[in-house]
C-alpha cells in the first residue's frame, strides 16, 4: 500500500516553476560525499557527461518527464546508430546501465570495447517501466527507468573506453555503474545444495519443491545456491533457523516475484550473496510481490543481495527485532524499496544501495506498534520517483545517519519526518528522533496535489502535533528545486512542529528559500549557512491562517539566509530574487498548460514539457483553436520561440497565430496580431516571436486560426523569455 503520497491538501499558495538555471543542476556522484551514502562495490558515471552522438536531455524538474526521473535530471538519447562512450573509471569487468526506452519497445544495444564490439549485446526493454497509480492523488504515469547489467568477459582497466550503441530502437541512457565482480564462491562445508534436492540450475525447471525441501533439510545450517538460474512460481514460508547463501549475486540468481511470504518466524535467518530478479510489470497493493513479505524473526540478517523488478523489496511486519539489511542493492521496485511496517525494535539498515523505487526508498511505518530503536545509515539512494528517499512514519527514538539521497521526484523530499499515520492504530513520533550526517542533492518536488512545494528535508506534523525531539545536524543541502528545510501540517489541521533543533547545515543552490514554514510551533538553528539562494532566506506562513506562529530561534553562526519573503498570498518562484539568476531561463517550461481542445495523447503539456519530440495538437478541423500556459507570475515577456518536432517527416507548413495575454487568467488582451509563422524542418521548424517592450503577463495564450499543414494548432514546445 502507498503510505505517502496521498491526501495533501493544498495550501493557500501558487505553484512554483520548475525550470531553473543550468548552472544550479550540479551532477553529483555518490563518490563526491566521503562521510555520507553506502560503501559500494561499483563507481557510476553519468551519460551527460560522457561523449556521445545522441543529443542531452534535461536538466528537468517537471513530474511526468524523462529528464525529471533520471540521475541527475539528465539523460542522453540515443537513436539508431547513435552511441555514447564511457571512460571507464576503474578496474571492472562489470556494468550495471540505468535506461529507458519508449513505452511498448524493447530491443538491445550494441557493446564496444576501446572501439572493438564485443559478441555480448544488453537487452533493453520497457517492459518494467511506465508504471500508472491512478488511486494515488498526484501520481502520473512513472518509472520510467531501468537497470540492465552485463559481464564484459573481459578485464578493463581505468581509463579504457566502454560505448553503448542503438541498434533499432530509440535508448535514452541515465548512469552506468561499472564494477570489478569476483568469481563465484565455493559451497560451504556441511550446507544443503538446492541443487542436491532437484533443483535446475538452468532455470527450465520449477525449482520451488527442491528450494522448500533443502531448507527442511539444513535447518540450524546452511542451504547452498550454486551459480546458475533457478525459477521459483510460489513464495517460501517457514523460514526460520536457517542461512540462505549464494555464490554470489552476480552468480546465483533467483528468478520470483515473491520469495518469501510469512506472518511470523522463530528468527535466526540469514540470507546473502544471491540475487532475487521478479517479473513486477505493475503495482497491485494487494499482492505480496516482494523478496520478503512478513518476518524473518528476530536476529535475522540479508546482506549481499541482488533485488530487481519487485513491488516492494522489503515490506516488514511482525516481529523483526534486532534485523539487520546491509550491503545489498534494490532496483526498480514499483513501490517501496524497504518498509518497517510496525513493531521493528533494534532494526540496522545500512550500506545499501536503491535506485529507482516507486514510493519511498526506505520507510519506517509504526503501525500497530512503534518501530523503536532502529535506524537507517549509510545508505546511498537515487530516483525515487514517486515519493520520499527515506520517510520516518511514527515511532520511538529513531535514527536517519550519514545517508546520501539524490533526485526525489513528484511527490517527496529527500527525507520526512512525519506523523502521517494513513491508518490506525498508528503510533506517533516519540523520544528523540535523530537525523544526522545525510546529504540531499536535487532533493525536494512539487507536489502536484497542492501546487506547492516540498522541502529537500521535511518534518511534517500531517495527522498530530509533533512533540518528540527532532535533531537535525551536519547536513548538506544541494541544488533542492525549491526549499531546503520545510516545516508544514500537510493534513491542513494546523498541527504545531515543535522541539525542532536544525544544528550545522551548509545549504547551496535552493531554488526559493532555505527555511520554509507552514505550521505552528517552534525550531532553533545554529550554524546553518547558505549560499546562491534563490529567493529568500525564509518563507514563515503557517496555515490554515491565524493558526499559530512559527518561531525561529537563532542561536548564533547562521548566515546567508536573513531575508523574509513578504507575501503569504503566493509561493516564491525559483529564482524570482532580485535580480533573477538567470534572466535567459525558459519561463513556460514545466507550467501548467490548458488548450481548447487536443487530440488523443497530444495533449497541452506536451508543449512545455522540454521535449522536442513531443507535441500538443489541437482538435482538427475546428479553427480557432487556444493553447495557454501560467506562468505562475507576472513577467515582462519579450520573446517566444515556438517548435515542431525537429523531424524531417513534419514538412514545411505555416501556422497563423495570435498571441494575447493575461494577468489575471481571465480577461486577456491581444500582444501580438494574428500573424503567419512559418515552420520549417531544414531550419529546425522553430520560429521565434517578439513582443513589444513593456509586456507584462502571467497568462500566456496562443490561438491559432490556420495551418497549411495540418488542420490544428499544432506546437511540440512553447518557450517565453525575459530577453528580446
């Protein structure tokens, strides 16, 4: 089930853009933050910054676009023939590459090694991507990433070339991990081989019976999983008692979409170095399609796995006490990749890696009863694309330590602290909770339920007030869209947030403000300092409205963020400071846009959702014809350029537009006479429209009354500047 996503209600502000400057969007690699994330096995290096012949996408904040999703809000395409070459960092023999392709395509891509291709091709395929939650308010279609892996057959050195070329189908590729694997390990002495009980190490044969009969078999000992593929087509239950062990995770592979399944156990169950690989095509929450469904028992252990193409890699319930998760990567899960679902006391996760979950990366829940004493540290965590990186549900004296969490998206910041119990009996946050030593890159999104924006860290008072300590020290906040720190009652109550204390925090690049606060209640800071800050230091307008205050405490060493954004009546844009950090960004991009009429998926934020290839069409035959974007304030709008697909299939034609603005959304005045623009493939099929100095809109509306081409409005991407 999705336990943070839904039912926020909007507060009292407008939406904030979600284009920002170029220089703001900063790839970072989890190698560049020493004290925070996991200890990995891999180094990864962004497509954007390798060479290519395909063309860049991004950077884009904008929910429902590729670039928004991808590690670093970059990407690079690739259509056929068309490559992009990696230096490869270190010694590897590995490669784990995170991709996307269009909806209903598959195909592979052809490996070269220092300019030789090599007989190993990588599938690629949509098939576990383009997930759609419509039962979640806010959510549209996501994942649209992927992580495919490969052996060279070969050793490569630092500084060798690895490229990637399309052969067919159009790849838009994110981040390659590249890894140096070690040969597969020897059976232990004593253990159960599953192999020795029937199974097929080939992965033909239904190896169910065989995994259950040698788990009987070495109870108090050790079940051994030779390298090879085995199919499991039902989950395993009474587990207890026993070690579950591979010859390694890129050796011995499970192929089920539900491992283990089981209310209770005695404990005593530790399972590693083997990789879970299920067939999750879509997010059904009634189903229990997770590596482990229920409990492993106290005292338990996973450390060493490969988890893959599940709903949910963890969803922990019963008695887990004293768990430990460490060392293992969880990859494009439809929902969460670990949820302590209640009742978890003395749970460790730490030093694991995920990538692209569809709610929250790693989630404690105190359902039924408090998590207490548990903790989340040294994670490293990129793409969730739905919801938080690390979300604290309730409990007892937990703590978030030395965490790195990048690129949250639509519905999440990079860490909340929250008191959102989505069901009772639900056990708010108590004792001290104590966040510490995390970086946030790119973290934070606007969430499409208020039109507001959620902070890279959030402490959220949503269902009750908060009244447990909250420690928040040594953190580093980089390039959030929008707010750094944010105080709120997302269930528009009014709840106080209180005994908040934010203790050493270096802030760079917020695109609005560093402290945003929207409840009652009362936080202290010491030593927080901010540089490049979009808008303002603080947003402090609790809501609803006349509910209370929320104090600030200084207590000595802050700097950089003293200033107060006035107007309670709107939200900041990103970069709407005076002067605007970069008076050449697009204004349109990423704004809600609405049209008279569209054709099937042709739909108005097509035109403003930085994609080239994609277009808005209007209804045909039914002239004239309104596109409009909001802007989201008032600008003194000098230029628009206007796009068709770049494509030689969209020939030359001329479309007879007018352009007529509004600062109000409702009475609009024309800006610009209907004229003919001609759009032409041999030119880019862009043309660009003046406007007179001193236009001044928030409304931008564009009707078109003719097209020689085709018989609607037609426009892939509508792009409004401040510069003549």
């Amino acid at each position: 089930m999705d336990r943070s996503t839904a039912r926020y209600l909007r507060l009292p502000a407008a939406g904030a853009a979600v284009a920002l400057a170029a220089g703001m969007i900063v790839a970072v690699a989890p190698a560049a933050h020493a004290a925070s994330g996991a200890n990995l096995p891999f180094t990864s290096v962004e497509a954007e910054s390798a060479t290519s012949t395909g063309s860049k996408i991004g950077p884009d904040y904008t929910q429902g676009t590729l670039a928004s999703e991808a590690s670093g809000r970059q990407a690079v395409r690739l259509t056929s023939g068309q490559r992009v070459e990696f230096t490869v960092p270190r010694a590897a023999n590995a490669v784990n590459l995170s991709y996307s392709v269009p909806d209903g395509q598959s195909g592979s891509l052809d490996v070269y090694v220092n300019g030789t291709r090599i007989s190993r091709t990588l599938p690629v395929t949509s098939k576990y991507s383009y997930i759609d939650t419509s039962w979640i308010p806010g959510a549209k279609t996501h994942h649209f990433f992927d992580n495919a892996r490969l052996l060279f057959g070969q050793n490569l050195q630092a500084g060798d070339k690895v490229a990637f070329q399309s052969t067919g189908t159009q790849v838009t590729v994110d981040v390659a991990d590249f890894e140096q694997v070690g040969g597969a390990a020897s059976q232990p002495a004593g253990s159960v081989s599953v192999v020795s009980k029937g199974a097929d190490p080939s992965g033909g044969g239904d190896s169910t019976q065989a995994f259950r009969d040698a788990i009987a078999a070495a109870q108090g000992g050790t079940v051994w999983i030779p390298p090879g593929d085995y199919r499991i087509t039902s989950s395993l239950s009474g587990v207890q008692n026993v070690t579950l062990q591979g010859a390694g995770s890129w050796h011995s592979v499970v192929h089920t979409s539900r491992f283990i399944d089981q209310s209770s156990s005695s404990g005593n169950v530790h399972i590693k170095d083997f990789a879970v690989i299920g067939e999750v095509t879509e997010r059904v929450d009634s189903n229990p399609d997770n590596f482990v469904n229920g409990s492993l028992g106290p005292g338990s252990s996973v450390s060493g796995m490969w988890l893959q193409h599940l709903k949910v890699g963890f969803w922990l319930m019963g008695n887990n006490d004293n768990l430990v998760v460490e060392n293992n990567r969880i990859l494009d899960t439809t929902a969460d990749g670990l949820n302590l679902n209640g009742n978890a006391r003395g749970v460790r996760v730490s030093d694991n890696f995920l990538r692209n979950q569809g709610d929250d990366s790693l989630a404690m829940w105190s359902l039924y009863a408090p998590d207490t004493n548990s903790s989340f540290e040294n994670n490293t965590i990129s793409q969730p694309n739905l919801a938080n990186g690390i979300a604290i549900y309730g409990g007892t004296d937990i703590s978030v330590k030395n965490n790195l969490v990048s690129d949250t998206n639509a519905l999440g910041s990079g860490i909340a602290i929250s008191n959102q119990k989505f069901l009772d009996p639900f056990s708010p946050l108590s004792g001290t909770i104590t966040v510490s030593g995390n970086t946030l890159v790119r973290a934070g999104a606007m969430n499409p339920n208020w039109n507001h924006p959620m902070g890279a860290l959030r402490v959220d008072s949503y269902d009750s007030a908060i009244n447990a300590t909250v420690n928040i020290t040594d953190t580093t906040i980089t390039d959030s869209p929008y707010s750094a720190f944010e105080f709120v009652s997302g269930g528009g109550q009014g709840y106080p947030v209180r005994n908040v204390n934010v203790t050493g925090a270096t802030v760079r690049n917020t695109g609005t403000v560093v402290v945003q606060a929207e409840a009652q209640g009362a936080a202290a800071f010491r030593n927080v300092t901010a540089t490049q800050v979009g808008v303002a230091g603080i947003y402090n307008c609790p809501y609803p409205a006349n509910s209370g205050v929320f104090a600030l405490t200084d207590g000595g060493g802050n700097s950089g963020w003293s200033s107060t954004w006035a107007d309670c009546s709107s939200w900041p844009q990103p970069g709407q400071g005076n002067p605007d950090p970069d008076p050449n960004r697009n204004l349109a991009k990423g704004r809600p846009a609405s049209a008279t009429g569209s054709q099937d998926v042709y739909t108005p934020g097509k035109a403003v959702d930085g994609d080239a290839n994609s277009y808005w069409e209007s209804a045909n035959n039914a002239f004239p014809q309104s596109w409009t974007v909001d802007l989201g304030s008032s600008y003194g709008v000098r230029r628009l350029v206007l796009k068709l697909p770049p494509s030689p299939a969209w020939g030359a034609r001329t479309q007879t537009i007018a352009v007529l603005g509004s600062t109000d959304g409702s009475g609009f005045s024309t800006v610009a006479a209907a004229k003919d623009y001609r759009f032409d493939p041999a030119s880019g099929n862009t043309t660009t429209v003046s406007l007179p100095s001193g236009t001044n809109l928030r409304y931008l509306r564009l009707t078109v009354s003719a097209n020689t081409g085709w018989p609607a409005g037609q426009f892939s991407e509508v792009e409004a500047y401040q510069t003549p």
